[in-house]
C-alpha cells in the first residue's frame, strides 16, 4: 500500500482544518445574530403556543384520537399535536433562514461570502448547518413550554436518540427548503408572497393537525392524496412514531432523501453573481 507523502498529508489536513474553521464561523456567526434577536425566539414561539394553549385545549376532551399506530390507547389532541407543532417551528425557521439568505444577498454578504476559497457547496451547507442548529434550539424551547403548559410527551427514554435524529432530519430538510427557495427569491419584497404559497399549503395539508385516516374518512380524496405526498407529513410521522419507538417506515428515507435532493439542486442553482439561479439567466438583468 502506497503511504501519502508528507506533504500532501499536510495539504489535505490543512485543508479539512480549513472546512472546519469556515463552518465554525458560520455557524457561530447566526448563532451570535439569533443571541441579538431577542423578538425572533418570541415571535417562533407564539404561533404554535397559541395552538396548544388555546386550539388544542378546546378540542382537548373533544377530539380524541383513535387508537392507531403509533399509539397504544386513546391520546387527547393537544398529545398529537406536539409533533406537528414542533415541525411548525422547524418549518417556520427554514423559511426564516430563507428570508435570512435574500437579505444577506441584496447587502452583499453572501456575494462576499461565495467569493471565499471555498467549495460553494461546502459554504452553503455551512449555513445549512446553522440553520438546523437555530431550528433545534427553537423546537426545544417550544418543547419546554408545551410541557411547562402539562402536555405530556414520551420524550424520555430509549426513544430520546430517535426523537434527535428524526428532529435533526426535519431541521434539516426544512432548512435545504428554506435554502432552495432563497435561490429564486430575487427581492425582499416577494418573501411574503412566496413563503404564503409554500409554508401554509405544507402546512396544513399535512397530518400535523389531523391523521391521515380521518381524511381519507371524512371523503377529502384530493386533500388525503395530498398529504401523503407532502414531505412535511413524513417529517412529522417520523418525529410521532419516534416519540413512541415505533418504526416510521419509509418516512425516514423519504425526510433524506428530500434533503439531499432540496440542497443538491440550490448548489447548482445558486448563482453568486446574481444571487437568482437560471430562472435569473431566463428572465434578464439582475
């Protein structure tokens, strides 16, 4: 076996140094941003508190849910709404970091930030990376007050592990969203209108509110097919048969391979010049 010269070991390590020193600083940069931004956790955290707090508590006695996977026996509604309120927040962060991304774009650090010698997608997974990062803290702040609020969560236990990796999965997914989406986003001012055709859509046709089998029961054909196919119901199933140390099925490879597939085409759609992606090239001057 031929042993690598000395030099070029130094080189490569230098290099891997090099990777880890940007996604450090990168990371690190969003975390101290966030620190600053005392009414972004608020403003995170209202909408699904006010769900649990207010929606679900006045359905809690009202609307049971079955006993279907992953349960064990009847669940009062404010239990099953944990998981999708908690991928509300992972939702809701990804597109935050989209908006995040515009802006960086039109004041010119992330035109800065690309000219780095650096492989471009390494840098923007650097900013995937403190995107999910951001997400977590923020679900588990939310966790926090829901069980502050006496809902109460199988989060402990053997379970603890899966429930991380399918969160982490979710962050990062939503996240590789949040990033596709900044690619063709070219103002701040279209934010509002696109995140309106994205976030609520995924939202609600999901099961984050309601279980697929009441759905399909209710005769909401076109709605249930939907929601089967909406990335964001797999997220949340995931999370939800986790909690329980169920097995979530195919929902895991499908979270991933999302992800991958999300964060694959905003590297080669991301245009550092122009910040736009081929949909810019198509369309005329930046």
């Amino acid at each position: 076996m031929t042993k690598m010269p000395p030099t070029v070991k130094l080189q490569s390590q230098l290099r891997v140094g090099h990777l880890l020193l940007a996604l450090r600083a990168i990371v690190a940069r969003e975390l101290l941003k966030f620190s600053r931004q005392y009414g972004r956790l608020v403003s995170a955290l209202v909408r699904p508190v006010l769900w649990l707090a207010v929606f679900a508590a006045g359905f809690r006695n009202v609307f049971g849910v079955a006993i279907v996977e992953p349960y064990d026996t009847y669940v009062p509604y404010d239990v099953y709404i944990v998981p999708g309120l908690v991928g509300m927040v992972l939702l809701f962060n990804g597109m935050q970091s989209s908006l995040a991304m515009v802006y960086d774009r039109e004041m010119g650090v992330m035109r800065l930030l690309l000219t780095a010698p650096l492989p471009r997608p390494w840098l923007l997974f650097a900013k995937l990376a403190a995107t999910s990062v951001l997400s977590l803290l923020q679900a588990a702040a939310f966790v926090a007050v829901a069980l502050l609020l006496g809902t109460e969560l199988p989060w402990w236990g053997p379970q603890l592990p899966a429930v991380l990796l399918a969160a982490t999965a979710a962050a990062v997914m939503l996240g590789a969203l949040g990033l596709l989406l900044s690619v063709h986003i070219r103002q701040l001012e279209n934010f509002a209108g696109t995140m309106n055709f994205v976030i609520f859509p995924m939202y609600f046709l999901s099961t984050a509110l309601y279980p697929l089998w009441k759905l399909e029961e209710s005769g909401a054909g076109w709605v249930y097919q939907a929601a089967r196919f909406n990335p964001f119901t797999h997220a949340v199933e995931w999370l939800r048969f986790a909690m329980y140390g169920k097995d979530p099925g195919w929902a895991p490879w499908i979270v991933l391979g999302c992800a991958v597939v999300f964060f694959v085409i905003a590297c080669a759609g991301y245009d550092p010049q122009r910040g736009f992606g081929g949909l810019t090239k198509r369309g005329g001057a930046a």
